[in-house]
C-alpha cells in the first residue's frame, strides 16, 4: 500500500490553537456513514482509509470507465511521441491507458523490428517529451510506469497548471491525454498562449446504472442516511445528482457535502448544493482531514 498520511502536522483541522490527538481525530469519523461515489477502481483506496479511522465507508460508484469511441487519434499521435514538447495528464486513467496503448503500438517499422519499450525512450535513444501533471495521484501513477515529472502546479486543479505552463509553451507542440468528457480550461489557455494542442482521448465516464437500486436502499429512510458524501470530480456531482434524479430521490439536508476543492465545489453549486466541506487541496488525504475536522467540531 502506499504511503498516505492520515493525520497531518501542519494544521489543527478541528480545534486551533491546541493540539487535536490522535485518538480525538479517529473519534471524530467513529461510526460515521460515509458514501463514496468514485469508479470502482478507485474506491477502495479511499474507503480503506476511512476504514482505519472508524467510519463506515458505503461504495456506490457514480461514474464507470469505459473505451473511447475509438483510441485512433490515440495510438497516432502516439506513433509520433518524439514530435511533441510537453506531455499532460490530469488523471491516473489516462496515464494507465497511455501506458497499455504505448505498450500494445506496433512502430511503424519493418515487421520483425524490435518493437521500442518505454525504457528506450528514457535512456534517450529517442526524445521524449516533457512531463506535466496536475496532481500527486497522477505524479505517482506516472513514476509506476518509469517516467519523471517535469511540473507539477501549486494548485491541483486545471487552472494553476495552465497558469505554470502558458510561460513555457510559445510554439511548443502538446499532447494532452485526457478523458473525452472534460474542461476545455488547460487547452484553451495553451493555445491562447501559441502552443499547438492535440487533444487524445484516452476513456470516456458512464454513469453506471446499478448504482441506482443501491441508493435507493441507502436513501429509502432517514435512518439509513450517510453522515457524509465525498465528491472527488465534478463528474461524480454530476453523476450523483443525476442518478437520484432518475431513482426520484434527493440529496438529504442533513447530510454534509464534502468536496475535494474549488471545481468540485463549484459543481455543486451548479445544481443547487451548497458543499459542507471543500479540502484545501485536491487530495484524498486533504478531504479524509477536512471530515475529521467537520466531524470533531459537530460533535
């Protein structure tokens, strides 16, 4: 498993001006009902973590990953990685689907020819581009398959990255891998700023249809409310709200609305939900500690 901090130094998430201890911060999620609504996937890191401080974690994926309409413009401007400057990824989808379709694209070469492998790319046989990401979850799934990253923005959202690349992008050419449905913030701003963009689709988001029988158990009483709901994207505010759309459920008044940041946030508000919680940073660990901090001042 990987290294994540539960409980961080730097700030007192539920009493300033005093120390909050260890066993005050897992009171604070003890017994909590807490909905997660990311794809499967990526679910159980999350839910392992709140596991560990006590809470309930309840999973109920409110969006899928599936295949593009096709990866063609994909495996192309793959063929031809050596011709871009910069690299970027805003998920650790898109870097896994960059590595499988890296890893299945036959060269355009002789048949028979050895067929490079990324550690060819990196030992400088050929020129690789430079490797933007917008976060640290996509920082680590980028280092899982070999490669390094060149910049990461001070803010973990679309915005700060754009802002940290415009300087460096004049006349550049970019490879964006990203998911077909997705802010068109990074590309607009790159080209505003004299960067050629190619934009690949790497997979789409589903809402998944089983979910909805799960929320209308979860949602059938008020007893069985969750405490919480944690929103990691827009796409599963979006998605959620959507799905008891369709179930004809609401989202209870008592119940908080914990998003990981500022676009998150925005999403809900959108649709008519003021968030209860937005993390400081668009990270798990950031959201796990802005719970405990709600959770230790309600009670």
């Amino acid at each position: 498993m990987a290294d994540w901090p539960i409980f961080g130094d730097s700030a007192d998430w539920a009493h300033p001006g005093r120390s909050t201890t260890i066993a005050e911060k897992m009171l604070a999620l003890q017994n909590k009902r807490i909905l997660v609504t990311r794809t499967r996937t990526q679910a159980s890191d999350l839910a392992v973590r709140l596991e560990a401080l006590g809470a309930t974690p309840i999973l109920i994926p409110t969006i899928e990953i599936i295949p593009p309409e096709t990866y063609t413009p994909l495996d192309t401007a793959l063929a031809q990685l050596e011709n871009y400057d910069w690299l970027l990824f805003t998920s650790a989808n898109a870097v896994e689907v960059f590595h499988q379709r890296r890893q299945n694209l036959d060269p355009l070469q002789k048949a028979g020819a050895p067929r490079p492998d990324l550690g060819t790319w990196v030992s400088g046989s050929h020129r690789y581009p430079k490797i933007a990401v917008i976060g640290p979850a996509t920082t680590r799934a980028v280092q899982g398959i070999g490669l390094a990253v060149d910049l990461i923005p001070p803010k973990y959202i679309a915005e700060s990255l754009a802002e940290v690349l415009v300087p460096q992008v004049s006349d550049k050419r970019i490879l964006f891998i990203r998911a077909a449905e997705a802010r068109d913030v990074l590309p607009e701003a790159l080209t505003a700023a004299g960067a050629t963009v190619t934009i690949a689709e790497a997979y789409r988001n589903r809402i998944p249809p089983e979910s909805i029988p799960a929320l209308q158990q979860l949602f059938v009483t008020p007893a069985n409310y969750p405490d919480a709901i944690t929103f990691t994207s827009a796409s599963t505010v979006r998605n959620l709200i959507a799905l008891l759309e369709a179930a004809t459920l609401t989202l209870p008044a008592e119940t908080a609305l914990a998003s990981i940041g500022p676009v998150t946030s925005r999403a809900l508000r959108d649709l008519g939900h003021e968030p209860t919680i937005e993390a400081p940073a668009a990270t798990i660990d950031a959201l796990i500690q802005s719970l405990i901090g709600h959770f230790t001042l309600a009670g």
